[in-house]
C-alpha cells in the first residue's frame, strides 16, 4: 500500500532577489515523500514549490490538501488525474514523487546523457533587479563565466536606466557575440509598451517574456502583431493549461515558456509544447525557483528534449539551504554527476 508525508522546507536567498513583484528573500517549497509499505526503503521524491503572489495554488487551502493526500494515500493516482485542477505545483510534486517511485527511487526519472553525465543543458545567466550598480556588477560576472546568454529582469528601477544598462552591454558584444533576454513580468502598462518594445529593438534583444500583465488577452494579441521585439509568454498560460490552444489562437505570440511547477506537470507542459508547435510558436523551459529536488526533475524531462537552445534553468545556486545534489553549473550549462550522491537528511527534518 502506498503512503506519503510532507515536509515545509523554507529556502533562503543568498542575497535578496528582486522582481517587478517584489524583492524575493525567502520561498516555500513542500517535499513529498512516497512509498510502498511492501518495500519501504524505496522512496520516491517530489517537490511542491510556491512563489508568493505568482503561483495560482489557493494558499488558504494548501496544507489541508497536502494532509488529506496523506491521510488518503491509496488515492493519489486519482488526485493526481482528477483532483488537484487548482493546485499546480502539488500536482507537479506528486507526478514527480510518484515517477521517482516507479523507476526506482533513485532520482534517475529519465534516462539521458544528462543524467548519464555526458552532456549539460544550455542555460542563461540571470540578471535580478536592483539598483544600477548591482545589476552592473551581475552582468560582469555572468560574462566573466562566459554566459553565451544573459537574461535581465526589468521593470523594477527606471526604464531609462535599465536601457543605460542594456546598451553598455550591446556596445561591447553584437547579437551574434551575446544573446540578451528581458523580462518584465508584465511591469508596462499596456498603452506604453509598444513604445518601449521599439526601443529595445534598437539593442537586438532576442525576446521579451510577458511585457504586460497577464489576462489581458486582446492587448497582448495587439502587441504580438505589432511588436518588433519577439514575445514570449509566460506567466499567461498560468491556470490556462485546460485552454492553451484558444489562448495561443488568440494571442499569436512568439515564443511559450514552460514552467511545469506553474503550469501543471509534465503531462500538462507537453500539452503546451504541442499546441506550441502546431502553430510554429518556439518554446523553452524555465525552473520558478524549485530547490532542486525540482529543478533536477525539470532538467531531467528538458534533457529528454534534447535542447540546442538556450534554457532558464540556472536557479538552484540562489539559496543557502538547498538541497545537497548531483547537479552543478559548468562552462555555462546545467550538469549532472552520477557520482555524486543526493543528501536528503535535511528533507526529512
């Protein structure tokens, strides 16, 4: 018979992380342990990860549901299929736990050279929000590393000064030399967007993710048909998975971004990633901030994909308390060492 618990693990930023949102010190995930009472020493794990003020999850209910997936253990098949529409992330971390369980409990889920260590998954190096000499300080590093790819978080400080901050960087590498992404996480108010989308493009930004405030559908449709800017979207499909081809009919944008903790799953991205390629719309995957319980589950399904593009999966070194893992960041990619061992003594308190 199976069962299961779970633990609240409260990671903390090695330095404060600010977005448009906010400024980021501390997250909540909650691991989920499963089992089989026939054989108890195989355990599977997974990992429910929350972002205050992003994740759709009914935080007033979330615990409850937790509990009652383990007081009634002999139905998580069917919570995980049926019962768990508005819970997201827990969907996520009980499709992880479960798949752990069923190859064996060993955080293999699937079988690549990534998890064989052959070959790491390309990743960007994030740019967080702050004031100018921070972010400088940010962009020098993740050049110095030799990031191909820099993402910048903006929207936060003066438009103005964030344009200064791109700029400096376009006059010393070409496009051809260094890939910039911006993100806003919907900072711009619809009616000024398109201007800044224009200016952007005079610095050969490869993409913008959300330039406005999800929900607004016919404003970002316009925005898609006009911008000189490609558009990625991200927190739209959130709560949207159930409808994601009318919402990419409606919208035409350029790009998807799949985020399994907010979007659903595995089953439920993939979903998105077809209806995606349908359309000709390109598509990469991104972490939200999972320790890396997580984030080596969302690497593992990325590598299955076999990526040539760059991917946002460069998290898990932003917190002092993760958890110990195969996974490092080398030569500008996410890797994992099958010889080195998980230590998972902190999960279980």
């Amino acid at each position: 018979m199976l069962r299961l618990e779970y633990n609240k693990h409260v990671f903390n930023f090695k330095q404060p992380s600010g977005t448009s949102r906010g400024v980021l010190r501390q997250k909540t995930s909650y691991h989920l342990i499963v089992w089989n009472t026939d054989n108890p020493q195989v355990k599977g794990y997974g990992e429910c990860s929350t972002i205050k003020g992003l994740s759709p999850d009914p935080w007033e209910e979330y615990e409850a549901t937790l509990q009652k997936l383990q007081e009634q253990p002999q139905h998580l098949e069917t919570f995980l299929n049926n019962g768990l529409n508005r819970f997201p992330s827990i969907r996520f971390g009980l499709e992880t736990a479960l798949l752990d369980l069923k190859k064996g409990g060993n955080r293999i889920l699937f079988v690549t050279d990534f998890t064989q260590g052959k070959a790491g998954i390309p990743i960007n190096g994030l740019i967080w929000m702050g004031d100018p000499e921070f972010m400088h300080r940010q962009i020098e590093t993740k050049i110095e590393q030799g990031y191909p790819c820099i993402k910048m978080k903006i929207g936060a400080i003066d438009f103005e000064k964030e344009m200064e901050l791109l700029s400096s960087i376009r006059k010393r590498f070409d496009s051809q030399q260094l890939e910039l992404r911006v993100d806003a996480n919907g900072a711009f108010a619809p009616d000024e967007a398109l201007e800044r989308l224009k200016r952007l493009s005079e610095l050969d930004i490869h993409s913008i993710e959300q330039p406005i405030r999800q929900g607004q559908w016919d404003e970002m449709a316009k925005l898609c048909e006009k911008t000189p800017v490609p558009i990625a979207l991200d927190e739209e499909l959130i709560s949207h998975s159930d409808s994601i081809e009318k919402l990419l009919d409606h919208i035409e944008p350029q790009y998807v971004i799949l985020k399994p903790s907010l979007i659903g799953g595995f089953e439920a991205s993939e979903n998105v990633i077809k209806q995606a390629e349908k359309k000709t719309i390109g598509w990469w995957i991104t972490s939200a901030l999972e320790g890396n319980i997580g984030l080596n589950a969302i690497a593992q399904w990325t590598a299955t994909f076999n990526p040539e593009n760059t991917q946002g999966l460069g998290t898990g070194s932003l917190f002092t308390n993760n958890i110990p893992s195969p996974l490092y960041i080398a030569d500008a990619k996410l890797n994992f060492d099958p010889k080195n061992n998980w230590d998972l003594n902190s999960i279980h308190g």
